[in-house]
C-alpha cells in the first residue's frame, strides 16, 4: 500500500496520483494489450542505439515497463526511481515475475532529491515524466547527473490542442482541490537543454500527443 508520509515531490502528492489501483491497472493493461505506442517507440529506438551491456536509469518508471523490456533487450542493470511507492512494489513484482529481480535496484522518492545518490548510468528514460514535474531544468539537470551516454523522452507535444487540454485538466483538478498539475513544458527549451550541455537529437517521432525523443552525447 502507499505510504502516506511518502514525498511530496514539487508540490505533487504522487503517493495519492498513483496509487496501488492504478499501478494494477497499468500492469494488466501492459500484460493484456502490450505496451503503449509511445513506450514501444521509445524502447525501439534505444535498442537502435545500443543497450547491450548497458546499465539504466529510468525515472518515473511507474510497472516498470522501460527497464523491464530494455533488460530484456540486453541491458545489464537498472535503476528504477519513483516517487510512489504502489509503483515501485508493482514493478519489483513484475521484475521477479521476469526473471530480473537481481538487476534492478529501487530508489523512493524525488530524483532530483535523490541525483547525487545515484550511480553513473548509460541510459537514463523518463516516460511521461516530464509533464508531472513544474521545473524542467532541476529534474533534466537530475537525469544528466549519472553521466549518460543516451537520454529518452516521452512528453506531450506543445500543440495548442495538447496546451489547451492540460489547462482544463488543471482547472479541474483546481476545483476539485486535487493536488496533481499537467504541465507542457516546451520542446524548444527541452532540446535547447539538452543541446547545451553536448547532446544531439537522435531520435524523434511519437504522435499528434506524445512526442518520443532520444538524445545522445555527442563526442567530444
């Protein structure tokens, strides 16, 4: 069950959003209908990259469905940080179900809390992560920390339409004096970021929601 003195992450209570109720439900939707278009994305085009040998970082890992299909794909190890605990339980479930319990470690809590913690990685993922945190250059400056030679996103789009429809689900959760926010942080911004700092586009797909987008170093 979650734990409900766990983190309050950037003003977002994780622990209530994402609960034991739904981390089941996104397990058996993974068990029963595959993986979302835009996970299966990102995991292909890390593949393309190279994972063999690698080891991973995957924030906001939720089920575990990143780490899980990259080990799979050849990946060495993982670490899975999550800011609820319902999550992290369910994905140590599935990873012991799969055969990996020995290559995943498990970290509670806010990455960016957490960064200096946390061992150098060659991948780090962060599936529809970005749109659940308000500081976009804290939780970047968090996955770049580790060293990695890849970085892969989900994130929305910053369509109009996509903009649009955040701002009604916040209204919403204002109302109804929820504690969660949507938030769409610029694509410019992300990949000027992550430009800055010696990385290049690699990758770049998705849909007309969820933008896929994976980075790599670029050689000295």
């Amino acid at each position: 069950m979650p734990n409900p003195n766990g983190p309050k992450c950037c003003g977002q209570d994780f622990e209530r959003v994402f609960d034991a109720r739904e981390a089941e439900r996104d397990l058996r939707s993974w068990q029963e209908d595959g993986l979302p278009n835009s996970t299966a994305e990102l995991i292909d085009a890390l593949r393309t990259a190279g994972v063999e040998g690698a080891s991973l970082l995957d924030i906001g890992a939720g089920v575990g469905m990143v780490h899980l299909e990259l080990l799979a794909a050849g990946a060495m190890s993982a670490t899975d940080v999550d800011a609820s605990s319902a999550y992290l339980a369910t994905a140590r479930q599935e990873a012991e179900h799969r055969g990996f319990a020995d290559q995943v470690a498990y970290r509670h809590g806010d990455v960016v809390d957490l960064a200096e913690e946390l061992a150098a990685a060659d991948v780090v993922t962060l599936d529809r992560v970005i749109c659940c945190y308000p500081d976009l250059a804290a939780l970047l400056g968090a996955a770049l920390r580790p060293g990695p030679r890849l970085i892969g996103l989900v994130h929305p789009t910053d369509a109009w339409w996509v903009r649009g429809g955040a701002s009604v689900l916040n209204s919403l959760s204002w109302l109804l004096r929820r504690r969660d926010k949507f938030y769409i942080h610029r694509q410019r911004v992300i990949d000027g970021f992550l430009r800055e700092r010696g990385f290049r586009q690699r990758h770049r797909g998705g849909s007309r929601v969820w933008r896929v987008a994976v980075y790599e170093r670029s050689p000295a």
